[in-house]
C-alpha cells in the first residue's frame, strides 16, 4: 500500500510539475508511475514536494525499499526451472531468446539466462537450494538478484528491472507472489495447524527472487549445515519453510508486479496458463488405465469410477486381490498390501510390456481413488514422444541432500512411455518386497538409469482443498486423489470432467471451484 500510495501522491503533484517532468526526463505526464523513486523526486523543484510526500518518502526509506537502487540488467541473473525432457527444453529456450530479445531491444547488456536443467547434472538441481553455493561464488561479485521462474511464465523484462530496482539489493530479499494455505494440509505436513494462512510462500509461476546477500547468507548456513534427507514434496513451501527459517530467516515479501493472471497492467511477470497442445491428442487407444483396487474397495470406489472417468478411456483394467465378474477385475496373484504395491506394480508392468499383439504407447497407473481426466491426458501426451523413455507425474524427492532420487507420486498417476517400460524392465531393477512404495522403487530404479522424472504440476497428489485457490486458478488440472471428506463425483464434475459430460456444471463451475 505504501507503494500505491506514495505513487498517487506524486502523480496528483505532477500536475504541479509537468513542465520540469517534460524537460528533465523527457517523459510524459502518465509515466510517472512507472520511473524510479529517485526520478520521482528529482522531478520537482526544491520545495515543490509536498511534506506529506516527503514524509511518505522516509518512510519508504526505513522500510527498506531503495528509492535510489539503479541497477543495470546484467545484474539479474535469470534462472529458468526447466527440464530436460525435450518438450520443456524446447520450451525453456524459447523463453530464454524472449528475455535476451527484449534485453537487447533495450540496448543493455545482456544478463545471464541460465536453464536450471543444464547447471547441474546431480539428481537434486530442480530442488535449488543445492545449486545457491554455485549461484554464491559465480555471480555474487558483479550481480544483485537471481530471479527464477518457470518455462511458461511471461516476463516484462523492463516493468521487472523497475520491480527490483524499488528494493535495496544490499539487503536480504525473498520476494514473490505470496501463496497461503486455507487450512492445514498433509502436503504441508499440517505446518502452521493453528493459523495456515500466517505463512506465506511463492508461488513459482509468477517468478520470485532473492538478492544475493540472502544467496550469500544461505549458502554459508549449507556449507555450516547439511539438507535433511528426507522428502521433498512441495518446494515451494519448502524453501520458503527454509529460509524464513524459524524466523531467523527473512519471510516471503509479496510483489503486486509479479502476477499470474495477466490482467493488470502493472504485472512484470504473468503466466501461460494453458493445457499444452502439439498436433493433435493423443487417441484414446494408445493410452492403456490400469486402475490398483482390492476387494475391500470394490463397492465404494470402483463405482465412483464408473460414474465419472472410466467411459472417457478405451482401454482400461482393474487389478485387485480378487477376481470379480461384474467390474471386471484381474487377479494378478499379488496379495493386498496394507503399506505399499511394489509387487503388484510390477506385475502390471510386465503384463502391458508382454502382451505382443498390443503395442499400445503408454500406461497410466492410477489408485482406485485417483479422479482423472482422460481427455486432458490426451493434450498433455501430444506433446511427448512415446518413443524416447518418458517417465512423467507430480514430482516428489527422498533424500535429495544427500545424492537420493526424485519419483513419481502414484496418487496423481503415474505416466509411462513403452520405451520406459523396456528399459526398467531390462534392468532386472526390482522391488525388495512385495509391499514395497511402488513410486518410490520407481525413482529409484529410474534414478539408476539415468531417465529423469518428468514433473507437470497438472498431476496432483491431494484434493482441492489442499492446495490454495490462487494456485489452482492458473492451471488446467489433469488429476486429484483422495475421496476424503469430499465428494468425488462433485470434484470431478467442477474440476476435470470434459464440458459435454456436464454442461450445467460448466455453467457453475466457478461458483462450485469457490465452494470446494
């Protein structure tokens, strides 16, 4: 508010100083509001200002906000989060050649565009936090920020520069669009159970930044202090956790500039949200569902199903622990396992990949309480290709500090291309026991073959009421898991379910997504 407000004042006292804006910095009475703080006040004759503005100045200045931080381009160090499927590099360099385009049409330097994916070759670079002593001794000499975004965000190169040069890079700055929680959640590990919504983390498609003296401070606490190795499961709250660091740490500063909603003019950083399309779908016959169940689920689950994506597919098998006629289900001869289906897993692996007359291109594995939209799944396959060894999904790390593996979530789906199948499955890497966490052996085994997770944030672990609604408004969901305390026929309707199927749910969709 101080901003917006200090902004408006000046603007009514430009009409006092329109001549002096005209010749001192040749710009027009509507770009006041854009050029810098020290511009602004340079703008008027001594004693022209106002002491209400002046006041509003000084308190600009104590609470750490630079009125007078001329920083060139090239000392923003861009870091786009890429991946190396060929898809998202392609997708990342085009972004790369839009910041370098626009920084040259601005006749500076140009920055630094790093891909996150081509830093670092150790399994844990998507993570960040262990590429900051890197980012610490190469740019911190001759740099003042590292501003990290995704491949689909949009940057205003110029309006970006403008933001950062309002904050005083000599002090230690996280700055982002700010996500909360509503309500505690598991993916968050139930943190701040008594007031989620105190807690305030970024949400990385709008970018975020930390100026290098925080880059510097967090790399000597790396150095002084190993990561856990335990799970990474939502980053971006995890490095904000780690930062903020029991209040030791700076917390999240909400930049209004950094947006995702590309409506407002002000925005620096909007984001393409859209549910990625390269030719046409993929056709439901080359997309094989298998759905893990067990008898005891055979009633409550299986039907919700049925009521809601099973007729999107083509093809499409229940695996359970007993053979029952009316679903139908296959035995595979795997017992249930109340912990985890490595061995049923497997087994259903090795059924796709045998079946000689099938050549079907990929394989969804989904829990009987996964809630998916096929039709979306199509878009998203157009734009891999089956033949390179594709492993995709919610992205969640174990041990990552310490030289672990990244691997698919089973609860949101997990993805396989056939040429993934055969090398897994050509490797002799298998489960330790049958009621190992099949997602987890999965990362692992891939871990050892050098094929990477492919992560889309489309796939999602938990219900919607987990995640925060400014989260979900820019995506196009492909999945969601868990029928706890909800009702999965009405979550599916309002958040994945095709228009045709539901158009009077399309029509209250918005009103509904606000409900849940």
């Amino acid at each position: 508010m101080l901003f917006l407000d200090l902004t408006i004042l000046f603007f009514q006292e430009a009409q006092l100083a329109a001549k002096a804006v005209a010749s001192r910095r040749q710009l027009g009475l509507g770009q006041v509001v854009g050029c810098q703080w020290s511009q602004m006040a340079g703008l008027f004759p001594e004693g022209r200002l106002s002491s209400r503005s002046r006041m509003a100045l000084r308190d600009l200045e104590k609470s750490g906000i630079s009125r007078n931080n001329d920083i060139d381009l090239k000392e923003i160090i861009f870091v786009i989060q890429s991946q190396s499927n060929s898809f998202h590099a392609k997708r990342a360099e085009q972004l790369k050649k839009s910041i370098l385009k626009q920084a040259a049409d601005l006749t500076q330097e140009l920055p630094s565009v790093l891909l996150l994916h081509q830093l670092a070759k150790q399994e844990g670079a998507w993570t960040i936090l262990p590429l900051l002593p890197h980012f610490s001794v190469t740019y911190s000499r001759n740099s003042s920020w590292i501003f990290f975004c995704e491949e689909e965000t949009r940057i205003q190169v110029l309006k970006l520069l403008e933001t950062l040069r309002r904050y005083d890079s000599s002090k230690e700055w996280f700055l982002g669009k700010a996500l909360h929680d509503e309500e505690s959640t598991i993916i968050h590990h139930y943190a701040f159970s008594e007031n989620p919504t105190v807690f305030k983390y970024p949400d990385f498609a709008a970018g975020w930044a930390l100026s290098i003296p925080l880059v510097n401070k967090l790399t000597k606490r790396l150095k002084s202090e190993s990561l856990k190795s335990d799970f990474t499961i939502d980053l971006k709250h995890e490095i904000a956790l780690y930062i903020w660091d029991k209040g030791r740490g700076p917390p999240l500063t909400p930049v209004p500039e950094f947006c995702t909603n590309g409506v407002d003019p002000y925005c620096a950083t909007t984001f393409h949200s859209f549910l990625p399309l390269c030719g046409k779908p993929v056709k439901k016959k080359d997309i094989f569902v298998a759905v893990k169940t067990c008898k005891k689920f055979h009633g409550d689950r299986i039907p919700i199903v049925k009521q809601t994506w099973e007729s999107q597919t083509s093809l499409i098998e229940y695996y359970s622990d007993y053979t029952e006629s009316s679903i139908p289900t296959v035995d595979l001869g795997i017992p249930n396992t109340e912990r985890g289906h490595c061995g049923k897993t497997f087994a259903i692996l090795e059924r796709f990949l045998n079946r000689s007359q099938d050549k079907t291109a990929w394989l969804v594995i989904v829990d009987d309480d996964t809630l998916i939209s096929i039709s979306r799944l199509q878009h998203l396959l157009s734009c891999y290709d089956s033949s390179e060894p594709v492993f995709l999904g919610e992205r969640y790390g174990y041990g990552l500090g310490t030289g672990g593996y990244s691997y698919v979530t089973g609860g949101g789906g997990m993805v396989f291309s056939r040429e993934a199948i055969r090398r897994l499955l050509a490797s002799k890497c298998r489960c330790y026991s049958n009621d190992a966490p099949d997602d987890m052996v999965l990362g692992m085994c891939f871990s050892g073959l050098g094929i990477p997770v492919t992560h889309s944030p489309l796939f999602h672990q938990a219900r919607p009421v987990d995640y925060p609604k400014d989260y979900l408004s820019h995506q196009v969901p492909i999945s969601f898991h868990k029928h706890w305390n909800i009702d999965p026929v009405k979550v599916y309707f309002t958040w994945l379910a095709p228009s045709e199927e539901h158009k009077t749910g399309q029509e209250t969709q918005k009103g509904l997504r606000e409900e849940l």
